[in-house]
C-alpha cells in the first residue's frame, strides 16, 4: 500500500486526481542518487468499482469482486518512494477461460483483462512472467528495464483505496540513473508487485476502523428489582402511557377535526391552548397515532405530519426553514424558503398528500409584524393548499392579545381549550400509570393530588414529585416500622424538597423590591401572552405595583440594578447587550415555583 500522505510520495500521478493513500507494485528498487530514500518502480491496476459505470457492459459478464485489471495507459508515473509502501497483497494471473477460484483471501486479486481507458483486452503472458536475473554491476538492472516480466504469484503492496487502482509497466527515470553512479545505487530486486489502489475524486473517505465502534450490550435491560422501582420507570414524564385519561373529550374532538380535513381533502386551522402540564402535546401526538394507524388500515386516505416547535428555533423565520426540510427534504434561507413554501401552497399538484402540522409553543414565533403567524393560518385557507395547521399555546386570548385584525380574522377557526386538572383527575392520570401496581397508600395518592391541584393542576409536577416519593420510600426501607409502600410522610418530604428548592429559597430571601420585580415580569408576560419582555415593559409593571403596594417608585437606574442582581441569582434571564431598557427578560423558574414562594397570585 502506498501512502501519498507521505510529502516524498508526491512523483505518483493519477489520471483522474492525486489519492491519498495507492497501492502499487514494485518490479524493483534503486536509490536516485540525489536523494537518501529509496524508490520502487511500479505497474498500476483498476478496480471494478473505478471503471466507468457505463463500459462495463463491454465486459459481457459479471466482474468478480476480487478482480482487478492491468492498466495500459501511460500517463501514470512509475516511480514512487519506498516509504509509501504499507503493506503486501497477492495478484495472480488468469487465462480468459479460466474460472475464478473460491478464496476467502481478500489480500489476493486476479487479473485477466487489461484496460486502456476505452476497451478491455486480453493481458500478455509475457508481462506477468518471472523477472529476470540481475544484471552485471557494469550496467544498468534489467529490472528497471520496460520488458521486466513479472511473477504469477508474487506478494502485492497494497493501500487504502483512495481512487482508480493503477499498476504501471516500470519505467524509471533514465535521466536520474544517468547521474547516479554505480557506486551510490543500490539495487534491490523483489519478486514483489504493488497494486496502486486510487479512490474517485472527491472528500476524503473516513477510514472504516479510525475512531472506536461503540460497545454493543451483551446484557438485557435488567428488570425493575423491586415494586418501588417499577412505579417510577411508569411514573417517569417519557412513559407513554397506554391510554390518556381525563381528556377524552378534547381528544375526540380533535380527531373528528384532523379526520374531517383529511378524508374531505381541504385545509382548517385549529387554536389549542392551556397552561403548562395539562396535555395539549400528549393529546395531539395520540390523536396522530390514531390517525396514522387509521390510514396504514386504509379507513383514511394517507397524510403527511409534521411538527415545529417554536422553544427550539432561535428567530421565528427559521419556522419556514423547517417546514420546507421537512416536507421536500430541501434547505434553503428563511426568506427563500418563504417563497418556496408560498408557491407550494398555492399551486395544485397531482396526488398531493394532505399534510398535517403540529406547530408547539405558537407564542414563541410573534415577530413585530406577525407575518409568521400569518401565513400559519393563511395558508390552510388556500383552496389547493391541503393543509391541517394544529398551533398550540399556553395562552388562552394569544390571538386578541398580540395578532392584529389581519390575524384574528383567520381565526374564526375552531378552538380548544385544556383546562387545569383537579385533584380527582391528577388521581386517577397516576393510578393509570401504575396500573394497579400497589406502591402507594390512598392517602398519599390524594395529598400530593390535592397539593398539585392546589397550585397549577401540572400533572407533569404531579409525577416527579411521585417518583421523588418512591426514591425516599427506597431509601428509608431500612426502617422496621415501614410497610413498603409510599406513605404520607415519604410524600411530605418529597413535597418540601420540591417546593423548598435553591430558586425558591433564593426567591423568598429576595429584597421587596426584586420579589416586586418578579410580580412585574409574571404580569406583563401574562399581558403580552409571551415568555418574554424588554425591561422597559417590565418596569411599567414594576411601578404600577410600587404603587397598588404603597411603596415608593424607584428610577430606572436602581430599577436595572434590581434586574441584574435577579439575573446574577440566575431567577432571570438577561440578554446579553448592552441596550439597557430595551434588553430582553426572561423568567429561569416556573411562575408556579414564584406563586408558591411569594404565596401570591
């Protein structure tokens, strides 16, 4: 194998581009004189896969894939140095009749035909005879001479492929030899030839073993040890649950809307709002898994979904983006893409799929004219759009409170609301999870149903601080007076560490005018119906409670000052400029955890 990483190994030339790695043989050595290395005189082969795609029908058969062929063209260098030689392989010569052989050594190549670039031809006997004896010290090796013959079963040099594999008659520098005396050469005879492996031109290949495979699993997934354990793999937030209880209706009535749109062929738009935790996502995820469950049967015809999420882009356009990868698998600026998705919606094709997309966290992609939102529900009202546009929001009134009349006129559209869960519903979502799996008391099922209810119906937190509750059920299992299963007190402690975090501590520990600050951003937030704020904004809010609270307003200086100590307790996220009034803020806890620690709301 040759290495043409190697700087010495740069004489080698290829038809169709310099490789990085050739293989080649050597039908003899020689020192050049002017130099200290050695060089090998070589004779180049092809591959199979370096042939034209279009000349192999010339060859009448199948190649195999140990066969190689003698290259007969003559614009290849012969000469490379001996450092660039890796490792030897085995080229053996065959008559046209003659089978194949069965070897399992892929170090062995055959060689049959020759190519000239245009047609194959039948390779000479002569050029794979057995080299001759070396000449005399008083004149020139016979092995550097044209006509040197070559051993049937000879040990190859072989490299990594890098491009068409070459193998060169030998025919070296005359030149070179007329300046090196016989004295200074050294010559080496070998019975040895390198195949010159080249790989088709274009980025360097990756080698199959450069970096470590990663270990496969010898083991299964071990089974959950004990009941406790078992309770919070099912409690965990990622658990699909085999069914969505308490939202039965909202799921029906979003199935009916997608199903009616699909089978009729046309386009709607659906508004989804609640607070965090209640399952608007879930419930839209089920009802696509219904539905292309459904269409798989061929009770529907076929859709294409798709889902965005605003929390994961960093500007709203980047929406066009990827809605337009995700439907063509193509890649384009936002404003291109714009256009393109534009005429897509626009034009009728033939066999157009209905597309169904998901779009999450709608409040995120409000830009200051709107024109995001507006073509999410512009464009289902396309005659020959087909599209089924799901959007769903935190907030209840978003199209009152941000979207201008251009806006909230497409949305006489059909709007669902997920209200909070009660205590009863947060009960029976985690008796569904552990499906009648023993593990926790009745009485503690409904005080942590009660205390999330309580506070924001989350069922998310409902479930973490479930599985916190086993965790501390687990450890005290030691103790002779426990039963086993979570009671009241494991609950308690998991409800403490839950509401008594370092964000609530810092929270309550804060002076009066930050936790007033805090109250403000909630407020303004909740006004906008976004997740963010300039400081200007918040601290019109900030004033209007100084006020409502009987406490003197203070300036706009120790109003920013307020601000950066919240962002250097990390309770806010500060955007990191130097505008002053105009940077964005933005909460880093939950309003809830701000509600429980101020006891306000």
């Amino acid at each position: 194998i040759l290495d043409l990483n190697n700087p010495r190994s740069n004489q080698v030339i290829s038809p169709v581009g310099r490789p990085k790695s050739i293989s080649a043989p050597p039908v003899g050595l020689y020192d050049s004189g002017a130099e200290i290395f050695m060089k090998a005189v070589v004779q180049w082969f092809m591959r199979v896969s370096e042939l034209p795609v279009n000349k192999l029908k010339l060859l009448g058969r199948e190649p195999h894939p140990q066969e190689i062929f003698y290259y007969e063209c003559r614009n290849c260098d012969n000469e490379v140095n001996v450092e660039s030689i890796l490792r030897p392989v085995k080229v053996k010569h065959l008559d046209s009749n003659d089978p194949f052989p069965d070897s399992s050594d892929k170090d062995t190549l055959y060689v049959k035909l020759s190519w000239d670039s245009k047609v194959f031809g039948v390779v000479n006997s002569t050029v794979m005879e057995s080299p001759a004896e070396p000449a005399p010290a008083s004149s020139p090796p016979s092995c550097l001479k044209p006509s040197l013959p070559i051993s049937p079963s000879c040990s190859q040099s072989a490299a990594t492929p890098r491009g068409p594999s070459r193998r060169v008659l030998p025919t070296p520098d005359h030149a070179i030899m007329q300046k090196a005396s016989l004295g200074e050469v050294d010559h080496h005879f070998l019975t040895v030839s390198l195949l010159f492996l080249q790989i088709s031109p274009g980025t360097p290949k990756t080698p199959r073993h450069a970096t470590p495979s990663i270990p496969i699993r010898s083991l299964q997934t071990q089974q959950p040890a004990n009941i406790l354990e078992e309770a919070r793999a099912r409690l965990h937030v990622s658990s699909v649950p085999e069914s969505l209880p308490c939202r039965e209706q909202e799921f029906q009535d979003i199935y009916s809307f997608v199903e009616s749109k699909i089978i009729d062929n046309t386009g709607g738009c659906m508004y989804i709002s609640g607070v965090p935790g209640t399952g608007k996502t879930a419930t839209v995820h089920e009802v696509i898994r219904c539905l292309q469950h459904a269409a798989d049967m061929d009770e529907i015809p076929s859709f294409h979904f798709i889902e965005i999420n605003g929390m994961k882009m960093t500007d709203p356009h980047q929406a066009y983006v990827q809605i337009l990868q995700k439907l063509t698998g193509q890649k384009a600026t936002p404003d291109h893409a714009a256009v393109l998705l534009e005429k897509r919606f626009s034009n009728l094709a033939p066999r157009k799929e209905t597309i169904v997309m998901l779009v999450d966290e709608l409040d995120l992609l409000w830009t200051r004219k709107q024109n995001v939102m507006y073509n999410l529900f512009d464009w289902p009202t396309r005659r020959h759009a087909r599209l089924v546009v799901l959007t769903i929001a935190n907030t209840m009134d978003l199209p009152e409170r941000i979207m201008i009349n251009r806006v909230a006129s497409r949305l006489g559209l059909t709007r669902m609301s997920f209200q909070p869960y009660s205590f009863k519903q947060l009960q029976e979502i985690i008796m569904s999870r552990l499906n009648k799996l023993k593990a926790f008391e009745e009485d503690a099922l409904q005080l942590v149903s009660r205390k999330v209810a309580a506070l924001s119906g989350d069922a998310r937190r409902c479930l973490d601080i479930c599985r916190r509750a086993t965790e501390i059920c687990e450890h005290s299992a030691a103790d002779p007076s426990s039963t086993g299963l979570v009671g009241m007190s494991h609950v308690m402690e998991a409800l403490n560490e839950m509401f008594s975090s370092a964000y609530i501590t810092a929270i309550r520990c804060a002076s009066t005018q930050e936790q007033l600050f805090l109250r403000a951003a909630i407020a303004e937030f909740r006004r906008l119906g976004l997740e963010e704020a300039t400081f200007q904004q918040v601290f019109v809010q900030h004033q209007a409670l100084c006020r409502i609270e009987g406490l003197r307003p203070i300036g706009v200086s120790e109003g920013l000052a307020v601000c950066q100590r919240l962002g250097a307790c990390r309770l806010l996220l500060l955007e990191p400029s130097h505008l002053g009034v105009l940077q964005h803020i933005r909460l880093n806890v939950s309003q809830d955890d701000i509600f429980y620690a101020l006891k306000a709301d």
